[in-house]
C-alpha cells in the first residue's frame, strides 16, 4: 500500500509521497534570495531550520493565482530539504499498487512525473519535487 | 567474535593514527638513525599495533607490525643507529599495512603478508654483535621503551630487574642455554623486555659466554635465580633490582655457583629454532594485552571530540545561570521593573557569552590532525622528483573548528606538493645558483586575533614575475599599456585565475600554478583568505588566513531595499559615509582613499535588485589583497552571528549561509569573493 498527501495547485491534483513529507505547515514569512531563479520564492524559517522555497506551479504549466488557503510542505529528499507551496492539502491517500497507473502519453515525457491513480474521479498525478525542478 | 564490527570505526581511526605515528616517527629516524625516542615510539606504535589487529582477527596486519619490529629490533637493543635499509623496509611494510587497512574499511579482503625481502636484515647484521667484547657489568642501558614499561610496571607494584647470566667457559650450545634462562623467566612469572645483547643474537649464539635480561613481573626474584642457575652451563647469575625511582640500581644481590646438571636434549634445540613462535604467544599473554589497552585507551579519545572537562563545566554553570535568569526574568516581566528587567538582560547575556565562548572551544582541533600525514609525504614526494628537501613542521598545536580541519587537507597537500615540485630546485641547480643543495620547506600555523594563519614558504626558485605578465598579456588578460602599472603582487594574482594557473605552459615556465584556483576557492569557502607572495630565485610564501570558526563570526549588517545582509567583519575594513568621494570615471566609480584608487560597486546592483536606491554609507572591503568600496543604502551594526549553512541548488553560490536575526528575521550570510567574481564588470 503507498501512502500520498494529496493537495491541489489550481484546478489539479497532485500528490506526494507520505514518506518524503516532513511536514504540512501554514506559511511563514519567507524572504527573498536576491538574484535566485524565478521559480525560488525565497528562505523561510521553520523553528529554526532555515529552508529554501520553492513554487514548482511553473513546472506544471499552473497559472498562478491567489488564494488565501495557501500551505507550505516541507519535502526532504534525500539529504535536501525544501519547501514547496500549494494551494490547498486534501488530505493523506491510501493507493494499492494495481491503482498506480503509467501518466498518460501527453505527460510521461515530463521529468518529475511519476505516476497517475484515480481519486473521486479526480486524476491524482504523483509528482517527485526535485526531480521536477532538477 | 562477530561483535567485533562494533569495534571497527575505532579499530580503523586508531590504525590510521598509527600509521601516521609509525611515518612520522620513521622519517625522524632516517634523518637521525640515532634517535631512540623515534625508534621506541615506532616499536610502541607498531606493538600495538601488532596487539590491536590480532585482536580483530586481521593476522596479516598483525604478521606485518610483527615485521616492523623484528626489522628494528636489534637496533633497539644494540643502540646502532638503524641502518638505512631498515627504514626503508619498515616504510614498505607500512605502505602495506596502510593498503591493508584501506581494504579493511572498504570491506575487501586482505592480502597476505609476504616477508619482505630481508637482505636488509643481512646487512644488518654487520651493525650487529656490539656487546661482544665488551667487558662484564651490571649497567644495562635502558632504552625510552624499556624504561617506559619497567615504569609502568613498578607503577604497577611489579618488580623489575636485570639478571646477569654467566655460562660456563666453552659451553656448547649457547643459543640453547640463553633459551632456557629466557624459559624460566617466563615460567616464573617474569617477562624479558629487553636483552643485552639482543634475543636474535642470542640465538645466533652471538655473544662471548654471558648475557643481561630485563625482566618485570610478579614472580620472585630469589626463585628464578635458583631455577636458572639449575640450568646446565650456567655458572653465575646476578639479580640487579631496578628501584621505582630509576636512578639507583641496586646491586645486593649475591653471585652463586652451582654444579651444573647434565640434561642435554635435543629437543630443546628444536625449540630454540620455535623462539620466535613462543615470543609471539608471550605478546598475547594477559600483561602484555592490559598493557596494550592502556595504550588503546590512550589514544582512543582522538576519535572522539576531545572534552577538557573544565569547559563542560563552564558550560554547565552557565546554562544554570540561564535557568535561573529566565526564571527571574518572568519575574520581571509581570512587575514591569525596567531596571531590574535592563539588569537582568546584562547578566544573560554575560551567561550566553561563556556559553558561547565555550562551545565554541569545545569544537576546537589540533592542526597537528591534518599536518600529521605530512612529513612522510614530503619525504616521498622529495625522492620521487629527485629533490632534496628539509621539512620544518611549526604549530601543530594550533587549534581551529573541526569544520575547517575536515577541509583543509587537500588545499595544504596542495601546496606543498607545489613548493616541492616547482618551488626546489634539483640539488644540482641550487648548488649553481649558490644555495644550500638541501632545499627548506617550512609549514607554520599561528594563531592571531580571531583567525589561524597557515603559512607555507619555500626557498626554491620562485615566480618569475615577467613570464606571468607576457603570459596575461598573451592570454588577453590585461592590455601592454596596463601592464606598466601592475604591481608584483597583482602580476602574481594572475596565477589565481581560473585556467590560466592550470595551464602547463605556465607551470613549466614560472614553476608554479598547478591548479591555484582551485585551492584558493577551497580556502575562501570555509571563509578565509590566500596570499602568496614570491621573490625570483629566493622562493615563495603561501599564506593562508583562515577564521578560527565557521559556526559564529562577527558580521556587519546592511540594508539594501529592506533586504538585510551580513558581511563577514573579517572583510570588511572601514566604514564611511562620505559617498561624494567616489568619482566618475569612463572605466566606472572610483573611490580614492588616502591615495589609493578603489572600484566601486553597488551592492543593491551586484545583486541584481531593481528599484530605486540610495546609497548612503560606503563599505571599504578587503577581499584577498584586492580592496573594493561597496555601496549600501544602510549599515545596521556590527553582530555577532550563527552561520546556517544553506547548501542546497536553489541557493547562489555569492550566499556563504543565512543567519537569523534577532527579530525572526532571515539574513543571508555574503560571500564577498564570490558575489565580486560572478559581476566583475557591474559597478555602481
């Protein structure tokens, strides 16, 4: 059984594993990295712990857009640790195996992409975030 | 014992320190055969060696520790100098063992311990044999080893002594006899450390008709005298007692005589031959391993951070104060009693700044951790280029983060490597140019102030300032008519510069430059500085400057567009707000400062911020040799502040880190060198 945190970003749905979320947190202020790339909103401090942010919406061809249920998750990968913003967290998913499907033609050539499961009929896509900025 | 692998980190750290001991102390002994400090350190370090490896079940390495001592042994109980073709093989058999504890710790299996070919030991054995004519007396010349051990057993309550044995005019089989007396040492409760002359001798029957024994132990001197003089051919033996004190030895015991009692076997002949085989087991009896362990326990801390405890209590004081302090501060707060509130503030923050100093003393290291690995290495590589080479070691005390000594080894091989290589000269050229055929390279480490300088310096043939120049000149680095105005300093910058110092051409011209780049990128990481400086035909001098911790350093605090950033203080040097001084000029601002012409750059431009802005102070910062005036819109203050490292791809490469500030806010940490690298052309 694998287990996601599903959020949205815009109309979508994506999810990411449980075991890369450290943590669901409400924004903090995040300063700004000056001449960083686009997509790095900047550095914000988690009690203490200093961490870049990262808005991977442009990654997904995702418009930005403002909403006011926005929530940070702190994703560890490995040994990096970054915080990716989304608009809104659905909650934790349990997949089984055989409802974990290949991501359709026009998205499997997208690094980052992983896999695709079917959720309330929503198509969940499973996103790796640094392989996905990388 | 499959529980061993517990053991095994510590099992590897101490066998590299060895290692290490075993080089440093063989290179020692090549420079001085004489040196007995040198040589019972080695026979210290390999014995344990030896103990520590049976003990883990790797018998080669042990076979091969084995090997280092039996190859020096005569010299330690002869006292010769140690003839050259021991050292050397003691170098191979270590260049061994270091390959075998690389397998170890990769998990391979170890190749066997072949002997190595002894013909040193043939040759050896000229130097041998040097108590033959000497006349009979109770003196026996305690080396540093034995007299450690003879310590350590008094110490101990044991007994020590020395037995003088007389075998009887034209016995046969000496080799046998001295055996036997070795036996009843051991069957006594006594153990041989030592022998006048040597055990190999004694088995060679090397020796006129007697012989001295060093023995410690439990057992009783009376009865072992007995048990000797039972033994054929013996004709006398006399005890001397060693006393705790060392320096009289007391000499009351009696000379005996005995009949001697025929019991010619041959089978003892045959264990003769095994002598070796039951010395080997002796070293594993239970003295010999709590000695070992004593040793092991000796060394076993350096694995670990070292701990005086006086700065845990310190710490731990301090920390009290603060649990007290905040409780007395809650009290404050809901009285709302501004001076006792003001006064309480000051003593906490007295408590932070022991603690702070603390900690921070507790993470300090010994350079000598990294400079260790360097002598026999620069014996190497001297031979290798056919250089000769003095080697001058200064300040290994020095102490500096645990960080930074991770990451210094590598630049200082660096550079040593470039001294020896390209800086000497072959013997044949420095005795043409009139200099000593013996080349001097010295590394030096002092501490001044809040950093550690490490300082290379040669007397090799230098760099060739000219040759640098038409090289940059060639390369289109800088223009003929600007070159008239570089000094010698900015010409040998150039050799920093990426490309240029690693170009072959360069190193055989100049005779320097292998990669400076990179070595200077290593060093400006962990937050510090290079310089070298060089006088053609007289040598060259490296100095690096580095910060005594990377963890917490003094900052200055600026603003730019709402933006705080921390500069390193050790950067910066002057402050002023007298930004109409800087002038226009086509090739962009200048600011002269008491004569001396300073680029200029924006801050808020080097880091690419828009916007309006005003910059109202000027930051004068010293960055290597380069000076440069920095343009801020703001200074906040000088602050002590706690690095975060922030390696992470998202982050550019000018931020060294990020700091909090008091208020919650992020500050980031900037690397000047590399913020000026990356924007050479923007100025403000």
């Amino acid at each position: 059984m694998n287990e996601f945190v599903v959020f949205t970003l815009g109309d979508r749905k994506y999810a990411l594993a449980l075991s890369q979320v450290v943590e669901i947190l409400t924004p903090g202020s995040v300063y700004p990295i000056p001449d960083s790339e686009p997509y790095v909103l900047g550095l914000t401090n988690i009690r203490g712990s200093i961490l870049p942010v990262v808005d991977i919406r442009s990654f997904l061809s995702e418009p930005e857009r403002q909403t006011n249920t926005k929530r940070h998750i702190w994703v560890r990968w490995g040994n990096e640790d970054i915080v990716i913003v989304v608009d809104r967290v659905e909650g934790i998913k349990r997949v089984s195996e055989d409802d974990l499907k290949q991501p359709p033609e026009d998205i499997t050539n997208h690094k980052g992409l992983e896999e695709v499961f079917m959720s309330e009929n929503d198509l969940v896509v499973v996103i790796d975030p640094l392989a996905l900025v990388g | 014992m499959d529980d061993m692998n517990e053991y095994l980190p510590i099992f590897l750290q101490e066998s590299y320190d060895y290692i290490n001991l075993l080089n440093n102390n063989l290179v020692l002994l090549e420079q001085d055969p004489g040196n007995k400090e040198a040589l019972a350190e080695v026979f210290r370090a390999a014995h344990t060696l030896k103990g520590m490896s049976a003990t883990m079940g790797f018998q080669p390495l042990a076979d091969a520790s084995h090997a280092l001592e039996s190859a020096l042994q005569m010299y330690r109980d002869s006292h010769q100098p140690v003839a050259e073709s021991a050292i050397e093989l003691g170098f191979k058999v270590l260049d061994y063992v270091e390959r075998q504890v690389k397998r170890v710790e990769d998990g391979e299996v170890l190749e066997p311990f072949e002997q190595m070919p002894l013909d040193v030991q043939g040759e050896s054995k000229e130097h041998s044999n040097p108590m033959e004519n000497q006349p009979a007396s109770t003196e026996f010349n305690l080396g540093v080893y034995e007299e450690e051990v003879v310590r350590t057993a008094l110490e101990q309550g044991q007994k020590a002594s020395i037995i003088r044995v007389v075998l009887e005019p034209g016995v046969l089989m000496k080799g046998v006899r001295a055996f036997m007396v070795f036996k009843a040492i051991e069957d006594n409760g006594f153990e041989a450390i030592g022998s006048e002359p040597d055990a190999e001798s004694l088995e060679k029957e090397e020796f006129e008709n007697e012989f001295k024994v060093l023995i410690v132990g439990n057992g009783d001197v009376n009865v072992l005298r007995d048990k000797i003089l039972r033994i054929a051919e013996v004709s006398a033996v006399e005890v001397t007692e060693i006393n705790a004190n060392m320096s009289g030895k007391r000499s009351d015991s009696s000379q005996e005589r005995e009949n001697p009692i025929a019991e010619k076997t041959v089978a003892v002949q045959e264990e003769a031959a095994n002598k070796t085989a039951i010395k080997q087991e002796k070293e594993n009896s239970p003295e010999k391993i709590t000695m070992e362990e004593q040793d092991q326990q000796k060394k076993a801390t350096r694995n670990y951070i070292r701990v005086p405890e006086e700065h845990v209590e310190s710490l731990m004081s301090a920390i009290s104060e603060l649990v007290l302090e905040k409780a007395e501060l809650e009290l404050a707060i809901r009285s709302g009693n501004q001076e006792s509130l003001l006064s309480l503030f000051e003593r906490i923050n007295r408590s932070i700044n022991v603690a702070q100093t603390e900690i921070t003393a507790l993470r300090m290291t010994p350079l000598s951790f990294v400079f260790e690995r360097f002598p026999r290495m620069v014996r190497d590589l001297s031979r290798e280029l056919g250089k000769q080479v003095r080697f001058i070691m200064e300040g290994g005390d020095t102490e500096i983060d645990r960080t930074i000594i991770d990451r210094l080894g590598d630049p200082l091989v660096h550079v040593l490597r470039n001294a020896i290589d390209h800086g000497i000269e072959k013997p044949e050229d420095r005795v043409k140019a009139g200099k000593d055929p013996t080349g001097t390279v010295k590394l030096r480490a002092y501490h001044e102030g809040n950093n550690v300088y490490i300082v290379v310096e040669d007397d090799g043939e230098g760099v060739d300032t000219s040759k640098v120049l038409s090289k940059a000149i060639e390369k289109g680095l800088v223009s003929q008519e600007q070159a008239s105005y570089l000094s010698q300093e900015e010409i040998i910058n150039f050799l920093f510069l990426p490309g240029f110092s690693t170009s072959t051409e360069i190193s055989e011209i100049s005779g320097r430059g292998v990669g400076l780049d990179v070595f200077k990128n290593t060093v400006e990481e962990l937050g510090g500085s290079v310089q070298l400086k060089s006088v053609l035909g007289k040598g060259t001098t490296v100095i690096m400057r580095l910060p005594l911790t990377m963890a917490i350093i003094s900052a200055l605090l600026v603003k730019v567009q709402d933006l705080v950033f921390a500069l390193p203080l050790s950067v910066v040097e002057e402050i002023s707000n007298d930004v109409d001084a800087v002038k226009e000029t086509p090739q962009g601002d200048v600011l002269l400062l008491r004569g001396e012409l300073l680029p200029v750059y924006s801050l808020s431009k080097l880091l690419k911020l828009q916007g309006d802005n005003k910059n109202n102070h000027i930051i004068v910062i010293k960055n290597g040799q380069k000076k440069a005036a920095l343009l801020v819109a703001e200074t906040v203050g000088k602050q002590e502040i706690v690095i975060k490292p922030l390696k992470s791809r998202f982050v550019p490469r000018y931020v060294d880190g990020a700091t909090l500030l008091g208020d919650g806010t992020i500050s980031l940490v900037i690397n000047i060198s590399s913020l000026l690298e990356g924007y050479a052309n923007v100025r403000g």
